[in-house]
C-alpha cells in the first residue's frame, strides 16, 4: 500500500491521509470494515481516589460516580461558557482515561495539574494510541476472534483487550458502528497488522473524517473557535447526551450554560454545507457570505464518496437553508445549507417557557 501523508497545514499533520483510493476507502467504511490509525490524539490518565468527584468540579459532564466499562464526552469551559477542551472519557480499571487533539494534550495535562491542590489524583501522560474502526462488518466472527470478543459491547460501553488498552464502542445514528480502540502504542502496528489479516481494510484518516463530517459531528479546534459554547455544535443532547449535563452545577461557564439552556437561544448553529465540487476547494476558517455580508465560518472541507464535497459551518442562527452562499478566502465557491442538518428553531427554552406559563396564569 502506499500511503500518502495528510498536508503539513492539517490538524492531522503526520498521519495517513488515504493508501492511494480515498473514496474506496470510505466505501469500504460504509460496506464492510476499516480501520484508521488516529494515533496523533493526546491520551491522558487520571489516578487516585478522588479523580471522578474531581473531575467532576471542573468539567461539564456529571462523571462523579462514572461507572466501570463506560465512556462519555467532557467539556472544559472558560468563564464565559466558551469551550476550551473536548475529550472523550472512558472509566475503566481504577483509572480514568481521556483523550483529544494531539494540540490540546499539553494544555490540558497542564491544566489539570494545576487543579489538582490537595485532591488525591495524580494526572499524567499515557502512552496509548487511537485506532477508530468503522463499517457493518465489525461483527463478523473474524473481527470479534481478533478483538478477543465474543460479541460487541454496547453504545458507550468499553471493555478491557488483551495485551493492555481497552475497546470503546462510539455511540452513533442510523445503527452506524464506530470503535475505537486505544492501545499501546509499542503495539500499533501489530493491531493493524492483526485487523488487516481478519479482512478489516487500512484506511487514512480522510475516511474518518467524512463520515464524521456526514454525521455532523464537530471538532475542536476546526469547527468550533474561540467564541463557541456547547449550544451551537451540539455537545449538548444527541447521541450519549452530548458532553454537557444539564442538571449539575458548580463548573466554570455553568452560568452561561444554564441562561442559553433556560432563556435563550444560542447566536450560531451547525450546519452541513454542500459545496460547488468544480474548482478547488475553499478551507478551514474561510466565512461564509451571503449578498456579500458574512453569516458564518466553514469547519472541516472534506469530499465525501457519496455527499460530494462538504463541510461543517457555523452559521448565524435562523438563517434560512435555501439562502444562496458563497465562501470568502482565497477561493469563492457556491454553498448550499443541507436542510437536514438545521437544527430546530422554533423550541422554548424551559425557563422562558415557565415564564410564559406564569403569565398566562396571571390573565
């Protein structure tokens, strides 16, 4: 196979981007099984007796009595309820595992640290990689001989795999299946040496990253910036409950959570945009225009075997789908809102709809 790397410019930089058939590839992530090696994320490992309860105070998710064999999403936020870092989380063994962007690992090992005080947790660097599995075919026999699996765990449930790691599986739409497999790192490569002998095909993380666009699912750092909050990606809700509890308190950026939650509607909402596949292709961050004026930014750009080209944007809430875009930057293409993908407008908040309960009781 020969591989071809993603460009230095990407969050992937270093990683496989495709083996020489990108949409084979994401057909085969449709049809039957692949696996990408995702290894560039960060892994970190919290230890101790208080690491649930701590962790708990300062992250968005309710993860103070965060059973064995599961996982979730996590937010850390800013004052303002603006979010800083996203992780998944899997409790598993005594030990707390979370994972990220390879750009956050070290700010947020760092944070973490700097919170510990006198909490008996002790966070720290793992040496363990990420390999996401994708397609129909995960169940067959061979695939579940190689994981040491007599049958898939289910939806945000994880179990222990031989030789150290673990096995997640990724709550998803539509009865897709997602692993991820996150294992030491000395040990990559015979994973995938493993996987591919029991017919799971190698496949770059292009294919990852269009099926994760298809699914609407957002990432930190391209598709979201440094004004989102929670609301406007769809951390809160969705498949696992999002990575945002609503009925715990005492976090940073609770407040905001808790107005836009009861009172409000978030400014900007996440959307799938259909791009004119006839010229190059615009980029991360580029706005999005309509008659000339800019109502939101583009996420991630991928080509997707089926969708065309696609990306994530945020856009200015309330804008119609069938407005006609166009994108800024260097290249100016045609862009469609997926009509689908529009998350409802017309729902009250459960603050203000209490409010308007009182005051129909009062006339």
């Amino acid at each position: 196979m020969s591989a071809v790397r993603t460009p230095d410019n990407s969050p992937d930089a270093g990683a496989v981007w495709h083996y020489g058939d990108p949409l084979g590839e994401q057909r085969s992530a449709t049809l039957d099984a692949v696996v990408v090696d995702r290894s560039n994320r960060a892994v970190i490992k919290l230890t101790g007796a208080d690491r649930r309860s701590w962790l708990h105070s300062l992250s968005s998710q309710h993860v103070s009595e965060q059973p064995d064999g599961t996982s979730t999403e996590n937010l850390s936020l800013d004052g303002q309820g603006r979010v800083e870092d996203h992780w998944v989380q899997t409790e598993l063994g005594g030990i707390t595992y979370l994972d990220t962007e390879e750009s956050r690992g070290e700010p947020l090992l760092a944070y973490l640290r700097k919170m510990v005080f006198w909490a008996d947790v002790a966070p720290a660097a793992a040496d363990l990689a990420v390999l996401s599995l994708l397609g129909p075919g995960l169940p067959e026999s061979a695939v579940l001989a190689t994981l040491g699996l007599k049958e898939l765990p289910a939806e945000s449930e994880a179990v222990p795999v031989e030789g150290g790691g673990f096995l997640r599986r990724m709550p998803t739409e539509r009865g897709q299946i997602e692993l991820d497999l996150v294992v030491p790192r000395a040990g990559v490569a015979d994973w995938l040496s493993r996987l591919e002998s029991a017919g799971v095909r190698r496949a770059g993380v292009w294919a990852y990253e269009a099926h994760r666009v298809a699914a609407q699912r957002p990432r930190l750092g391209v598709d979201t910036d440094d004004r989102t909050i929670p609301h406007e990606v769809g951390w809160i809700g969705g498949p696992g409950q999002g990575a945002v509890h609503l009925d715990k308190g005492c976090y940073r950026g609770q407040e905001t959570v808790a107005r836009v939650h009861n009172l409000g509607k978030p400014p900007r909402m996440l959307v799938l945009v259909h791009l004119d596949g006839s010229g190059d292709r615009p980029v991360t961050g580029d706005p999005l225009l309509a008659g000339g004026r800019v109502v939101g930014r583009l996420g991630t750009v991928v080509d997707h075997v089926d969708l065309g080209p696609i990306a994530l944007a945020l856009v200015k809430r309330g804008i119609p789908a069938e407005t006609a875009l166009t994108t800024g930057g260097e290249h100016e293409v045609a862009a469609e809102i997926d009509p689908d993908s529009v998350p409802p407008t017309d729902a009250v908040g459960a603050g203000r709809l209490a409010v308007e309960r009182l005051r129909r009781g009062a006339l």
